[in-house]
C-alpha cells in the first residue's frame, strides 16, 4: 500500500471512530433528555390527579381560624439566608412529592455551599397536595405543619429540619412517617422539645392548606417548581450542576 493510500485510510478510520464518538455523546444526551422528560411528566401527572382527587388542591385541616407562622416574608414565604445574597432561589415543594426527594438529593449540599458563601437566599414555600399518597394520614399537611411551627418558634432550625425531613423522606403511598418520628426528626436537627410538643396542636394545618390553594391560583403546576430571582429555572433540577451554574450566572449579572 501507498503512503498516500495508507493516509488515507487513516483519515478514513478517524473519521469513522469521530462519527461513532458524535453518535454516542448524541445517544446519551437523547437519554438524559429522555429522563427529565419522563421524570416531569411524572411528577406533574401526580399533581394532577392529586389535586383533582382533594377538590382542587386545597388539602388538610381548613377548619378553625387561618393561623399564619411568625417570621414569613410579605409574599408568604419562608427565607433562609442573608438579605443582601444576590440570588433568591424561590422553592414550592411537598414533603411526600418524590420529585421534590430527588430535587434536594442533587442539590442540597451545594445549595448548603451557596448559603454559606452567601450567594443565595432560599424562599420556601411548602405546600401539601399529596395528603392522598399516604394512605388517609395526612402526612403532607403534618409534615408542612411541623415545619410552619418551627418557622413560628424555631426559625434558626428550619432549614436543618426541612433537610432532615427529605433525608428521611418517606415512600410516596406508604402511611408516611408517624407523628412520633416526625418529632423525634425535629429534635434530631435541633428543633427544642419546647416546639416539638407544639407540633400536635395543629395550629398551622389551616394554614397549609390555604397556602397549597394560593400556590395553584398562582400558576404552580407541580412540584418542585423552582424560580431564580422570579424567573423560572429551566434546567434539569434532578442532576448536581445545571440549578448551581444557572445561579452562579444570575449572581454574575448582578
């Protein structure tokens, strides 16, 4: 073979294993597509069927006075963090929704990074639609509850125990966890046995209930539903990366 033919058959060998190369970073890319696609269809399904089967959305105890936790914000939501972090990150979410387990299982130590560096401030927004997933106990609207009471009489715990409670998240249609465990979690973050023993009282669920039906007149089509400074976040929220490089950006625009 020629030197000229054997060049040339070398280029030829290159260009097919770059044309293999492109096929399959092309592949990968259609499959992780494919599976936030999956996962938000998922997710927004359960919403759905959700909120119809509870009369629209507006779950838990709506009898007595709307008692509303100390400490919110004007907008009804929860903030972590320092006033002057250049990005708030506004989250609704519902302690049962397995979408919202994943979410916090891909971003919670760097969201706990962006807290400490002072890049973020979080916006919480707990609502409870999925009561109907675990099996009559209420556990959404109980779970939102306890944590509306440690913002009331704990503020400085609350974010320690919104992690606790995703890191002990139960199965979506299992009974949920106990009120028992949900106490002995709190407690686990921090949380004093003071307002721990307040979490029976109920005081919040009113309260839970009409913030779930005020986040579904707003817009709120599933959860997690995740806005950066009042825009919604378009990234795949269920990898580590996408939501911190889409907030570093925001922070650079500032």
């Amino acid at each position: 073979m020629s030197t000229q033919a054997r060049q040339k058959s070398q280029e030829m060998r290159r260009a097919r294993e770059a044309e293999a190369q492109r096929r399959k970073k092309r592949q990968r890319l259609f499959t992780a597509i494919g599976i936030v696609v999956i996962v938000a269809l998922v997710a927004a399904i359960i919403f759905l069927i959700a909120k119809a089967a509870s009369g629209g959305g507006d779950t838990g105890s709506s009898s007595g006075a709307v008692v509303a936790p100390k400490n919110l914000n004007s907008d009804g939501g929860f903030y972590v963090g320092k006033a002057d972090a250049p990005v708030t990150v506004t989250l609704y979410y519902d302690y049962m929704c397995p979408a919202c387990g994943a979410f916090e299982k891909a971003n919670t130590d760097e969201l706990d990074k962006l807290l400490a560096d002072n890049t973020i401030r979080m916006d919480l927004r707990p609502i409870a639609f999925l009561d109907k997933a675990s099996q009559g106990t209420q556990y959404s609207t109980r779970a939102a509850n306890d944590f509306a009471t440690v913002i009331d009489l704990a503020p400085d715990k609350a974010w320690a125990f919104h992690e606790a409670l995703y890191a002990n998240q139960p199965e979506e249609n299992s009974t949920g966890l106990t009120d028992d465990k949900l106490a002995e979690i709190a407690r686990s973050a921090g949380v004093p046995d003071s307002v721990v023993a307040k979490f029976t009282d109920k005081t919040f669920e009113p309260w839970v209930a009409k913030t779930t039906q005020k986040a579904f007149d707003s817009g709120v089509t599933g959860t997690p539903t995740i806005k950066i400074n009042g825009k919604p976040f378009q990234g795949n929220p269920y990898e580590t990366g996408p939501l911190t490089e889409a907030i570093q950006a925001a922070a650079a625009q500032k």
